[in-house]
C-alpha cells in the first residue's frame, strides 16, 4: 500500500458542492511567498525549492518547520507567485525570519473559494484546461470569480500520477440578484 504521511492543510468549512466545485469558506491563515520568473514547470521547481529552504533551516534560528499542503501556484503578471501555507501553530509575528529575501511572510485574510479537483501530473496545459473548465462551471452557477486563478498540489513528488490531489481554486462572490 502506498500512503503519504498527513501534511496539515489549511482550515476550510465546506459550503457545498455542485457540478464537481466545492465553495469554501477559508480561514484566514500566514504564508511563505515567493515570485519566480519563467515558464512553469522551471517556476515550479525553483520556487518549491526556495520555499523548502525556508521551511528546513534557511530562517534566523535555523528553526525547521514542518511541511504543509497544498504548495499553490499563482500567475501574477510575467511572475508566478509560489506559497506554502504556514502550520497553524504559527503566528505571522512568531515565524522565523527567512533568509532569503526573495521569501515574504504574509497574512491571507479569510476567503470564498471555489475548488475544482482533478488527478495527475499538473502541467501547464492540464491547469489551463482545468481552469478554463471551473471558470466554466462557476459561470453556469452564477459565481464571479475574484482575481486570479491558483494550482494547489498536495502530494510530494514521488506519489504516482493517477493517485494526485490538484485543484484549481479562485475566490468567488455571488451574483446580484435582479
């Protein structure tokens, strides 16, 4: 039996599901952040690096913090925004200090979201058609979503393709009602 052991995933309280999209409410929580330039897959990588760093020693203290899912992937104009969710036993103000500039600590304020989840390799292709896809079916539900779209990929690198949790997630608000 293939397993991986649990990661912490941040606090949601489910609000239903239709056509294969779960909504969320999300807790607000803190983040490690970094920007990284290039194509994806080479983003991907070298942002999960960095971030890992982080976690296993590269702050002040050399204090290793323990791995949480999902690692998100966000386009933010010619960048991609990389986060790691931070274990809830943190505070923005009791992480340790990263090293490395290019890393951010930031507080996400509390958010709707809607979640659409698929297997697999997570390649640029696949997270634009999976996209497209929920930006599809939040349009039939009368959802508008709010800023951009963002990969979360919850399992390590050597867990087989047909076995991955991915999902594509964008915060959302309801229609006026006319």
């Amino acid at each position: 039996m293939l397993s991986e052991r649990a990661a912490e995933q941040p606090a949601y309280e489910s609000l239903g599901e239709q056509d294969g999209v779960e909504l969320r409410q999300y807790a607000s929580m803190a983040v490690a952040a970094t920007h990284v330039e290039g194509p994806f897959s080479t983003s991907l990588q070298e942002g999960f690096h960095r971030l890992a760093g982080y976690l296993f020693g590269g702050n002040l203290g050399t204090h290793s913090l323990e791995m949480t899912a999902p690692v998100s992937l966000q386009r933010r104009g010619a960048a991609w925004r990389m986060t790691f969710v931070m274990p809830s036993e943190f505070t923005l103000e009791s992480l340790p200090v990263p090293l490395d500039a290019r890393i951010h600590l930031e507080a996400v304020a509390a958010k709707r979201m809607a979640a659409l989840r698929f297997s697999g390799r997570a390649t640029e292709e696949t997270v634009k058609a999976w996209t497209a896809e929920l930006m599809e079916r939040l349009h039939r539900q009368r959802l508008h979503p709010v800023g951009e779209p963002l990969l979360a990929q919850y399992n390590s690198p050597f867990m087989p393709s047909f076995l991955r949790r991915n999902e594509v997630l964008v915060e959302v608000r309801l229609a006026a009602v006319h």
